[in-house]
C-alpha cells in the first residue's frame, strides 16, 4: 500500500426536514436527505455528499468503498472508472450515479489536503468567485413568503438573479404561474434576471404560451420547460421563446449531456456534482459543453460545487437553492455567505475548506 493510499470511506445519511412544506410544479417534499462521504488517507480526510435516498450509503458501503481503500489518493480519474465499471448492473443513473458522485467529490477533496491545496489551485484556478442566484419559490407558498425570499437574495446576499417555481400542478394554474411570475418582477425591479423553472410541468405549445403571455417580464431563463426527457421538445421550446431553455440537471454520465447539445435543446447546460460522477464527471461535462460554445450552470448544492466552478472557464453562475444553501451552512463548517452575489473560493483553507459538523448533525442521522 503506497504512502498516500486511501485507508477509509465511510458513508451515512442525514434527514433533514424542510422549514416548511415544499412544491415545484411536479413533485412536494418535507425533507431533504444528505448522504456524506469521507475518505481517509494518513490524518487526513476529505469530505463528499449528494442528495439522495439513504440507500446510496448503503451502496458506497456495500460495494464501492473497497474499490477505492487502498488506491493511491493521487489518482481519482483511475478510481471514478473503476467505479463505474463495478456497478454496471446497478446502473448509472440514479443511486449508483449518487454514490459515486459523493466518492469522487470526497477523492477530490482528500487529493488537495494531502497536497496542501485549496481545491480549485488544484484544479487550475480560472475565477476568484461565482455568481451565485436565489432560487427558491416554491409554488405552495404564498404571496409573502416569496417576497421575503426574493428581498434576502437581492437585497440581504447581493443577488442578481432570482429564480421561482411555476408549472403549478403539473401545468394546471396558469393564470397563478403567471401572477406569481409578475409579482417576482414587481418586487426585484427591472435590473435583477427573473428566472423561472418549471421543472417539466407543460406541455411544449403550453410552455410558448406562458413565455408569450409573460413577454413583458423579461424573463431571461426558463428551466425544463418540459419533460428533460423530451429533448426534441426543449429544442422546440428554445426555437420559440426568447429565455434562455435550460436544463441537464438529470445528467448522470457525459453521453446525456452530449445528447442534450448536439440537438441544440439548451442555451446553457446544467450540471449536478452530485449526480453526473462528482469533479471528474463536472469537468467532462464542462468540457462536451464548451465544445458546442455553451455555458454551464451548477445546479443546487453551492458549496459542492464552489471549487470546481471556480477552475471551469464555461461557468455562468450556481443556484443558492434554499434547502441546499441552507442544509449545507448547518452541516459544514467555511460555508461562507456569499458577498454581493458571489462565492468566493480564497478562503485560506485546503481543500473544499469545510469541515463536517458531526455533533450539530447527528440527530439527523439515518439509522
């Protein structure tokens, strides 16, 4: 075993209830589960996490753990293929796309404390800070706390650009998607981007409908107009509406993406770190995206994805989703707030410069 072998990965899950119920236009939750990843080398260790059902702790422990416990630390790329090679009859997507997405992000982490590195110099440092944008919104609540969310981004972070939930029941409240819509616009003014994510909810002739009706929003995003699967459909949208159509956030492996930009589908790409294989899948995917002149944007989880954002050049910016921005600064010692809009990466920490706050969580902790 060499000097810098992986010793230890170690996985659990925490459930963590939500402040107050939540919907988007498809799906409602109460909580929100975090598994957490981390792997050990000599004193040091490093930390990764996805959000997922806790069966993808069960499966780092029962299957993909070994794969990486006495690799050299040094090499993340030979453990990520190994990885994908052992749950081949588990598949891809999924809870196998999770597992192994918090691995590599713990891998990544590990690598650069060993090297004595922040992160993002390990991977080659291209922006001191990201602009981040609120998103939140979510179609159950009412009028007032969308406000409130809306005033913290733009006025207590420094956002500049907001994002809501519509496509309400699936499509069915139109004329509130639309209400909704226009008091966002009303309460962040004309120079803040309204961003909307509908989150496969209308029909695509519908989701035109709603982009024309709203016309005079200037709304410059509008995520997952339909389903991610119908791609032929996203095209159609994005040939129709002057928002940028974005989507890609149920990515699991390079090949989806690249789908997504050969049929010119999105104006800018969205990547989960905790979906599509961690850093090494992000920059695989940074890299199909830049090929066809686009944009990536990270999806959820900021403080996943802070340092690898900061070494892609293609970056336009991260979602500060409100469950994950806020379940990541009680789980994570240097989650640092964001400063006029941006998170920032020199923090004077190696690493992903976060620490896990074991005790704090541990009542959340899936047994």
């Amino acid at each position: 075993m060499t000097v810098d072998a992986t010793t230890e990965v170690s996985a659990a899950a925490y459930t963590i209830p939500t402040e107050v119920p939540e919907a988007d236009g498809t799906f409602a939750w109460e909580s929100t589960t975090m598994v957490l990843v981390q792997a050990s080398a000599g004193d040091h260790c490093g930390i990764g996490w996805t959000y997922g059902p806790a069966a993808a702790a069960d499966l780092v422990r029962g299957q993909l753990s070994d794969i990486a416990v006495g690799r050299s630390a040094m090499d993340v790329a030979g453990t990520f293929m190994a990885m994908v090679r052992a749950i081949r009859n588990v598949g891809r997507s999924g809870i196998g796309g999770q597992a192994i997405s918090a691995i590599d992000t713990a891998l990544w982490d590990l690598k650069a404390r060993l090297l004595g590195l922040p992160l993002h110099r390990l991977l080659g440092n291209v922006h001191s800070a990201i602009p981040i944008y609120g998103s939140g919104g979510f179609t159950n609540h009412d009028q007032s706390r969308m406000v409130r969310q809306l005033n913290h981004w733009t006025n207590g972070l420094g956002a500049r650009a907001v994002k809501i939930k519509i496509a309400e029941s699936s499509g069915a409240r139109v004329d509130r998607d639309l209400d909704r819509m226009r008091s966002a616009r009303e309460t962040i003014g004309p120079d803040v981007d309204l961003m909307v994510d509908a989150n496969g909810g209308y029909q695509r002739k519908q989701a035109i409908r709603v982009m024309r009706d709203a016309a005079d929003l200037n709304v410059a995003w509008f995520e997952e107009p339909v389903s991610s699967d119908d791609v032929d459909g996203l095209r159609s949208v994005r040939d129709a509406v002057d928002a940028d159509v974005t989507a890609g956030e149920y990515g699991y492996d390079v090949y989806y993406f690249r789908r997504l930009c050969e049929a010119r589908a999105v104006d800018c790409l969205q990547v989960d770190a905790s979906r599509c294989g961690g850093v090494t899948g992000w920059l695989s995917a940074a890299a199909v995206a830049g090929s066809y002149g686009l944009d990536i944007s990270g999806h959820c989880a900021p403080y996943l994805h802070r340092h690898a954002a900061a070494a892609t050049p293609n970056v336009r910016h991260l979602e500060w989703f409100h469950d994950h921005a806020r379940i990541e600064r009680m789980s994570f010692d240097g989650a640092d707030q964001p400063i006029d809009g941006m998170l920032h990466t020199d923090t004077g920490r190696t690493g992903n410069g976060l620490a896990f706050r074991a005790p704090d969580m541990e009542r959340y902790r899936v047994r």
